[in-house]
C-alpha cells in the first residue's frame, strides 16, 4: 500500500500481490494513472517525494526490501534488481560519455577493478545490446546517439551489475514502432540468455501478449487478474480485461470499437470498499461495492478479484 | 571551427578594450580644471611660462585627438601617463596597488563559492525545510545589504565591540614579509611567519566577507533553483537505480549538471564583485587599486584613473571570456 | 489557467509584505515636510552627537543627533525622499528607454539591432559603480547627473529583456492575427505585444529601484554623488564614518533604512513575479 507519508491518506496503490518466477517475464498492463510505475519504484525503494509505503511487502528471494536500510537497498539497486525508465533521453546525464554510465554500476558494486577492466566490460555489454562500434560509442554522449541507440545503451547500463530481475517501465513507449521492436528483441534475448526476470509494464496489451509468460492486469491501484498469456487474451475473467480486449483493434478487420464507459476513476475518488471498477462495470452486483473483494482462483494459476469469478469458477465469457 | 570563432570573440573583446579606453580618455579631458592647476594653483610663484612647459610635458596644450593618438601609442607601449601626484609612470602606481586588490578579491570569491556551493546544494535537498526558509531568507538580506554599511556594520560588531579582528589595513604594523608576491598570505607562508600569516589572515577576513557577500546571496540561489531542477530529472533517479548512494547522485550527477546555469551567472557576478571593491577598500583602508583609484578621482589625476579603469573592464572583459571558454568544457551539448 | 486572484494572493505573503514596506516608505518620502520633526539641513551646534532617546539622549531627538546637531530622525525621513527618488526616477528612465530600445531592437531587428547590441556589450563591461564614476568625474556630482549616470548603465538591461521577449513574441499567432486585421507594426508592438510583456518590465523595474539605491547610496557614500547638505542615505553613512567609536548609530541608522527598503522592494518584485507569472497564464499557440 503506498500513499503520501503524512498528511492526507489517500492511496495509490493498494491490494497488490504478484510473483515472479525466476526465469519469466510478467507483464503489468494497465492504463495511464493505474500505478503501474509506483509500483516499480517501490520495489526499490525510489518513491517520489511525498509518497511512502504504508503496509505491505517486497521479497527479493525472501528477503524484505521495505524499510531495509538504507545501505542494503543500494547494494541490491543495479546489482540483483535494476530498472529502465521509459524516456531514454532524460535518463542519461547528458555531461557524461555513454561508456561512464554504462560502467557507473561496475564501479559502484566494485565488479570491475581499474579502468582497463571496466573499458573491456563496457564494450561487451555494448554489444551485447546490439550497438554497432561500441568501442567508438563509449566516449560519446548521450545527445549525440538516437533513441533506440539510447535506449539500448540504458539497457547496457541496467544489466551491467548481472541483475537477476529487470524492471522495465515502458520502455518502448517513447520509440517509434519499428525500433520497439528491436528492443523488445533484444530484451527477449537477454531474458533468454541470462535467464534475467523481467517485468514490463506496458499499457500495450498485444505488445505484452507477444513477449510476456504471464500477466498481470492493473486498475486503479490494484490488481485485477493474473495468469498465463494465453488464459488472459483468451479466456479473460475480469470484465476489465475483456472491455480492454475488446478495444483493441485488430489488424485486417473492419470492426466497431468498444470503448469502456466512464472513465479511470482519480486516486481520490477510488472506492474505499470493493471493487474500483464497480461503477463501469455491466456485470456490477449488489456485493460487489459493500466488501473487499479477494483474487479469486478461475483455474488453475488464473485468478481474477471478481465476484463474479467465485460464484462461477468458470470465466464469464467477453462481451457481446 | 573552433579557431575562428575564438579569434573573433577576441576582436570582440578588444574592440570593446579600445572603446572603453577612449570613452575614460574623453571622459578625463572634460572635466572642469586640469592637474596642473591643482598641484600648483594657488601658489601664485609659479609664471605662466612654467605653467605652459608643465602643459606642455602632459601634452595638455595640444588639441584633445591629437592628445588621444599620442595616448594610444603610449598605450602601445604600454605607457599611459605619468601619475601627478606620484610623479611616477601611472602604471607603477597602479601595479604595486594591485598585489593588495588582487588578493583580497580572491579570498571574497573563496569566501563566496566555497560558503554558497553547499549552502545551495544542502538548500535544493532539503528544500521547503527550516533551513531552506532560512538560507533564502538570509540571501534575500545579503542582496539588500549595501556593502558600505555590510562593512561598518561588520567592523563596529567584530572589531569595536567585540575585538575580536581589527578595524582596518591589511596587516599590523611590522608583521608585513618582504616577500615574492605581494600577497600577504602566500608570503607569511613562504617566510614561514607564522605572527605575519595570522595577521594578514585576521585583516582579510571582514574585509572579504563584506565583498563577497553579494555573489554570496546570489550564487546560493541560482545554485538552489539550478540544483533543484535538476535533482527531479530521471537521471538522477536511474543513478540511484544503479546502487549510487545519494551523496554520489547528487555531487557526481545532479550537481554537476546545476554548474553549468551557475557558471554564467558567476561570471557576472564578479563584475559586481570588482566594482564592489572601491567602496570596500575605503571603508576598511585597504591599500589598494580601489582606494588609489576613489583618491586619484579627487586629485584628478588623470593617467592613474585611465588605468584603474581600463585595469577593472580589462579584467571582467577576460574573465568573461575565460567564463564562455569553460562553459564549452563543462556542458558537451555546446561547442565552439 | 485562471487561477484565481483570490488564491495567488493568499500564496503571497512576500507580495504583501514587500509591498507594505515599500507603500510606508513611499508615503514617508511623500509626507516629509509634514513627519520630521526638525529641519533637517538646520542644526544646533550646542546639541551635537546626542545618542538615540533610549540611551540617554533627549526625547526632542529620538535618535540622537549627528555631527553638527542635526536631527538624525528627520534626515532619515528627508532622505528618503533623496535615495527612493533616486533609485525611481534612475529606473524610470531606464525602464521607459530600455524598453523602447527594446521593442525597436526586437521587432525590426537589422543593422539597429546589430548597433545596440555592440552598445549593450560595451556598457556591459563596465561594472556599475566604474561607469558611474566615470560619468560624474565628467559631468560633475549632483541630484540629476547622479541619475543620469545610473539610468544610462540600466538601460541595457530592460533593453535585452524586452527585446527577448518580442523576439519571442513575434512568433505567436496572434500576432499574424493582427497583422491579417490590418494593424501596423508600430501598432502592433504598442497595442498586442507590450501588455502581454508588460509584467516582466514592472518586476525587473522593481528590482532595479533597490539596485539604483544601492549604487547611488555607494557613489554618495564616497562623495561622488549626492553633496552636502542634502540628506541622502549613503552620505549620511559616510559622514558617520567619523565617530564610528562615538556615536555608531550615525551611521547605522541610515544604512538600516537603505536594507530595510530595498528588501521591501526585493519582496515586493518578488511578489509581483509570482502574481503576474505568465505560467498562470494561457500561453499563446505557437505557428
């Protein structure tokens, strides 16, 4: 649960439990405002001024990150978890050659010793990421590269410490199509390779379809169904998984959209009790805004926090 | 290319040298009476023939251009005019005032920099505390604070009141080394004199507070608002990320990028520092450019005010071009 | 956009505090002859350096009297009519001047812009107080030359400020608005542009009267500005030089006058800026 530290409680993020596999890349799919990036900076203890953790846990192969000291967490930050941000250019420092930031995590956790060593690193995870003269790119800066060459060189930068989980904040929001391509490549090899976790948050359903194993769908601070890719484009049980599916256009057919009625409800105006989706939902009970509703199990490893889930286990099927 | 652009800012600036060096030349000739009345006006011994060749040997009698070319070549030379009332080369004088200016400017710039750098840093980090209010709170008093007044003020406070530092000069009587370079404080260390390093840096303090105070009030707070600024960008952030600590986030990162807003306005600052100095140097007797420069007006003494005017435009005209140069060094977005 | 008035004043305490400060002092300089109690060129030998009326003085001086008796109270009120004048009238010129070098430079730009902007580089150069020393040596010490040579040096500030912003302006649609209805450039400038730049004029103005105080209070302090007898701030200071070990309220009285109203008009520029911020206001679109 994370809300403003003092001051007025109203939460950002609350009922939020998932796990990640070693090995697996969870989506976390949800639209703007959702708290899909908060939920990001939690993990590592980066929250924005203002905002704290109020309850709840984070787990790193069972040890707790919330309110671990201050040392501990930067040992952790770049070298078991790292993160990329979604806006390459703003993530550089621009008075830095792309090599110095690359190599920045080397030098913190002392993997590298002296700068022959640290070169040597730099330039094969240069490469590793796909940059053509990696050698000739290190002593360049950030403003002199593009946007796809940017943000492959944050990549470099985030898997420099071997991390074992990447937490990718949409990171191919800000590039044109074609190149997000190429990194979400790039990071499917490096999940492969390096058998590196990684959970992208995306607001981009058929994007996470593609290259995620499992995942998770956020709305309004909470989530609202987990499961296998193919149970959550397929059989989805939440009405709010399926009203995104149904929007989604498909290539090659001529369809009507079907936007969700009503709109993302502000952090302030979310229900206190119940469902945060109550109010726009076709299916809403009586029920469903009078009590916490808990992820209910549909099969096996797909739950969803729907009434309707647990009064049939079977999913309600999308909408006609 | 790099050259070139450099070459014409040069020109630029040397442009701008011989503007200034006409204008105070001009300047100079208009006003009313002229040093030779002053010396020996009044005397009534002297006869008109004495007076005319004394006329005569400042070019005083010669038609005002003419009078300017002649000066320009001396200038060439790098003569420009005897001192009336030294009876010495104007660039003498003027140079052996410039050890005690110099290094008290340096110690206000010291006392500026070095108090406003973490005074900003530590406001942007910790902004909208007790001590944020504070520091802004101080920097708005340290602006509205003439530097005659921040002077006497300080002088009656430390040097009346408390005793604790003296009222004036640059050092006690008979602690001053003879030494290479005039600056009291890189002597008494060469001697190894400890008595004289204690007494210069007990003269330099009030005196270079007072001075420094301005740049002081105003560099604390560009570097606030600079550092803030930068501290909420995602770099910052991603440096975390990596493990940094915070200090290493915001020196190595955040900091080094709020320099470079920081830097321009330094360099204009010093400008306000070096005129600042006159006014500071008479209210603590400091024997300096400044004070040579406040008499010499009274005395009309020509050649030494040209100086100590082309000396004070000279020195801002190459500080701000050194300023530009380091810009280019400091943010590689910029190039020549 | 469209914040309401209500809510940017109540965020302002600066804006009221300076603007407080500032109003007292304006009306003292207004109000003089009717709020000193003495004459403050006339003073009586017999009653010199009398320290302020609660360290003994007498109730007749209530902070004391200077040198050659005169009423220290009634110098500070005269005075104020002396250095806030200064400081007003130097950034008047400088503003009005500057600004209309300013949009001139800014909108017909060429071989005028070209010209002023060499002159800005000269004059910007100079150090203040070195300028203005040199223009008083020429032209003599006094109320007028003093401002003059202040406002001559300011000038080029308001010059490149207004200048920037109708470069700036240019740009926006609303002139190309204007210029479709048949409006004249000259028009223009006066009509649409100047009141959208207006603000930033009137708090850098603002800023400078305090600037202007300083600078003609600094020249005075060194005798190089404003002579004897008239009051001014920095001469009183200077004048109290003498009997720093005596009598130190002679000159610190006046220098806390000169800090006291030039933070009121620091504030109160602040203010200004914050209330008038164009952030709050609907930017123009952009060709």
């Amino acid at each position: 649960m994370v809300g403003p530290a003092g001051g007025r409680p109203v939460l950002l993020l609350r009922s939020l439990s998932f796990v990640v596999e070693p090995g697996e890349i969870l989506g976390l799919i949800g639209e703007s405002g959702c708290g899909k990036s908060l939920t990001l900076l939690s993990v590592l203890g980066l929250l924005p001024r203002g905002l704290a953790v109020q309850a709840g846990s984070v787990r790193l192969d069972g040890m707790e990150l919330i309110g671990a000291p201050q040392r501990a967490m930067a040992a952790i930050r770049g070298r078991r978890v790292a993160i990329i941000f979604q806006d390459p250019q703003n993530c550089l420092n621009p008075s830095f050659t792309i090599g110095r930031q690359v190599g920045e995590a080397l030098c913190i956790h002392k993997l590298a010793r002296g700068r022959r060593a640290v070169r040597d690193r730099v330039v094969e995870l240069l490469t590793e990421v796909g940059l053509p003269d990696p050698e000739g790119c290190m002593d360049r800066f950030p403003h002199q590269l593009s946007g796809g060459m940017q943000q492959r060189a944050l990549i470099a930068t985030a898997l420099a410490a071997g991390p074992q989980l990447l937490l990718a904040d949409e990171p191919t929001t800000a590039l044109d199509v074609s190149v997000q391509a190429q990194i979400m490549e790039l990071l499917r090899d490096v999940n492969r390779q390096r058998g590196c976790s990684i959970v992208l948050v995306t607001h981009d359903l058929a994007l996470a379809s593609q290259f995620c194993d499992r995942i998770a769908v956020m709305y309004a601070g909470q989530i609202v169904e987990e499961g296998s890719v193919a149970n959550i484009v397929h059989r989805p049980a939440h009405p709010y998984t399926q009203g995104l599916l149904a929007c989604l256009p498909m290539l090659g057919r001529r369809q009507q959209l079907r936007p969700i009625p009503g709109e993302i409800p502000t952090p302030d105006e979310v229900l206190a009790v119940g469902c945060a989706f109550a109010p726009r939902c076709r299916h809403r009970l009586q029920e469903c805004t009078s009590a916490h509703i808990e992820l209910h199990e549909a099969t096996d490893g797909h739950r969803a926090r729907c009434l309707l889930v647990r009064h049939s286990p079977q999913p309600v099927g999308p909408p006609t | 290319m790099r050259i070139t652009t450099l070459g014409s800012r040069l020109l630029s600036t040397l442009l701008v040298m011989l503007a200034i060096t006409i204008f105070v030349f001009l300047v100079m000739r208009w006003l009313p009476g002229d040093p030779v009345d002053r010396i020996l006006g009044g005397s009534g011994q002297v006869s008109q023939q004495q007076l005319r060749a004394l006329r005569a040997s400042y070019h005083l009698d010669q038609p005002v251009p003419l009078q300017l070319v002649n000066f320009l070549g001396d200038l060439l030379h790098g003569d420009i005019g005897e001192s009336v009332v030294y009876n010495r080369p104007a660039s003498q004088v003027i140079l052996e005032h410039l050890p005690a200016t110099a290094e008290l400017a340096v110690a206000a710039t010291f006392f500026a920099i070095g108090v406003a750098a973490p005074l900003g840093v530590a406001a942007a980090v910790w902004r909208g505390s007790w001590f944020d209010r504070l520091a802004s709170a101080g920097s708005y008093l340290g602006i509205s604070m003439p530097g005659f007044w921040l002077g006497i003020a300080l002088i009656l406070v430390f040097a009346v009141h408390l005793r604790w530092l003296p009222v004036g000069g640059r050092a006690d009587p008979g602690a001053e080394p003879a030494g290479p370079t005039g600056f009291l404080v890189l002597d008494a260390i060469l001697h190894l004199d400890l008595t004289a390093l204690a007494s210069a840096l007990a003269h330099l303090i009030l005196p270079a507070v007072t001075m420094g105070s301005v740049m002081l009030a105003v560099l604390s707070r560009v570097l606030r608002s600079s550092m803030i600024e930068e501290l909420d960008k995602e770099y910052v952030a991603l440096a975390l990320a990596k493990g940094a600590s915070r200090r290493r986030a915001i020196v190595c990162h955040a900091l080094r990028n709020a320099l470079i807003p920081s830097v321009t306005v330094f360099g204009l600052e010093l400008g306000t520092l070096l005129g600042g100095n006159m006014v500071v140097e008479t209210v603590f007797g400091w024997p300096g450019v400044g004070q040579l420069a406040v008499s010499s007006i009274f005395a009309r003494d020509y050649a030494v005010v040209q100086g100590v005017v082309l000396l004070y435009a000279l020195t801002f005209a190459v500080i701000n071009l050194l300023i530009d140069i380091s810009y280019t060094k400091l943010d590689p977005r910029v190039s020549f | 956009m469209g914040v309401r008035l209500k809510d940017r004043l109540g965020a302002g305490p600066t804006l009221v505090v300076g603007a407080v400060v500032v109003a007292i002092f304006a009306l003292d300089a207004l109000l003089a002859p009717l709020v000193a109690p003495h004459d403050p060129l006339h003073g009586e030998l017999a009653r010199r350096l009398l320290p302020p009326v609660w360290m003994g003085g007498s109730a007749d001086y209530l902070l004391g009297t200077d040198g050659l008796g005169r009423d220290v109270l009634s110098r500070l009120v005269w005075g104020a009519r002396v250095s806030f004048g200064l400081g007003l009238a130097g950034a008047a010129i400088a503003a009005g001047v500057g600004t209309a070098l300013g949009m001139v430079a800014g909108w017909w730009e060429g071989w005028l812009d070209g010209l002023l902007g060499r002159l800005a580089d000269f004059l910007l150069a100079f150090p203040m107080l070195i300028f203005a020393i040199g223009v008083i040596t020429a032209l003599g010490s006094g109320f007028w030359n003093l401002i003059l040579a202040l406002s001559l040096k300011s000038w080029v500030e308001f010059m490149r400020l207004v200048r920037g912003q109708v470069l700036a302006h240019k740009q926006l649609v609303y002139v190309d608005a204007a210029h479709a209805l048949g409006r004249s450039g000259a028009g223009i400038l006066a009509w649409e542009i100047l009141p959208n730049i207006f603000h930033g004029v009137l708090v850098l103005a603002t800023l400078r009267v305090g600037y202007l105080i300083i600078a003609a209070a600094s020249l005075s302090f060194l005798g190089l500005g404003v002579q004897p007898p008239t009051p001014e701030w920095g001469a009183m200071v200077n004048d109290g030089r003498n009997f720093m070990l005596s009598a130190w309220w002679l000159s610190t009285f006046p220098g806390l006058a000169i800090v006291v109203l030039v933070l009121g008009l620091n504030l109160l520029s602040e203010g200004l800026h914050e209330l008038l911020d164009p952030r709050f206001r609907d930017p123009g679109i952009p060709r």
